[in-house]
C-alpha cells in the first residue's frame, strides 16, 4: 500500500493544518478530533509514515501506545472520565475516512454508560 502525503494528518504532522495538541514527542502527536463522537475524543497518530497498523513498524508500536496511555490517564483526571474506548480502523473498507494510522480515544462518560 502506498502511503499518500496529502492526507490531513500528514499536513497536521507537517504544521501546514492546525490542531488542538494534547502532546507531542519525537515518535507521536495527540490533538482533539475536530468532529468528536463524545467530549474529550482525542486522536493519537505515529509521525512515521504509515497509512494502517500493519505498516508501523514494531520498534515505533511501543512509544505510539505510550502515548495512547499518557492521553488515557489526562483523560481520566482531567475529564474525570469513566472509562475510554481505543478504536482503530484500518483500509477505507473497515470506515478509514483519514489514511494515516490513528487511534480514536473516545471517553465514555456515566450519563452516557448509564443510559445503555
Ligand atoms: P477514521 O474514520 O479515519 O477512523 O477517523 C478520522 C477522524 O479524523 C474522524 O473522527 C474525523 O473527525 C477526524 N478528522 C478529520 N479531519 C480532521 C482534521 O482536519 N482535524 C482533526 N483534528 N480531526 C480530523
């Protein structure tokens, strides 16, 4: 598969779009998502060039999910969220609208959790 620089979080990578940034490291950057499914969703993203998991390299899948989890605990304590649900979708079949890997961190909030 080969990767396609313009897609949006590649120009957020790159400073040519703007974002709200949770934080950034050498290997990643965690920013709001601009249309969010509950308060708080937060989106993580490698700054390696991988348009799905399969293509990340395992020495980068270990500071990517350390920074899911920094983003989970500022979830947690600043939101005072209940739980979080990580969702990863890979390949326009599976609903990929941005072919950049990321993850979705989508906190699940008690009033939303008590009405299911
Ligand atoms: P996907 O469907 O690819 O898993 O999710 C892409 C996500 O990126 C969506 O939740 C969408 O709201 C978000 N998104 C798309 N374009 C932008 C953008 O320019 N900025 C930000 N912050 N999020 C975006």
């Amino acid at each position: 598969m080969s990767y396609n620089p313009d897609n949006v979080f590649a120009k957020i990578l790159r400073g040519e779009l703007p974002c709200f940034k949770i934080y950034e490291d050498e290997h990643s950057l965690a920013f709001m998502d601009i249309m969010p499914q509950a308060a708080g969703h937060a989106l993580v993203i490698p700054k390696f060039a991988a348009e799905t998991l399969a293509e990340l390299p395992l020495q980068f899948a270990a500071p990517l999910l350390t920074t899911v989890q920094k983003v989970m605990a500022v979830q947690k304590q600043v939101l005072a969220v209940q739980g979080v649900v990580l969702m990863q979708l890979n390949g326009a079949e599976a609903g990929q609208t941005v072919p950049h890997l990321h993850f979705h961190l989508i906190p699940a909030h008690l009033s939303k959790l008590k009405a299911h």
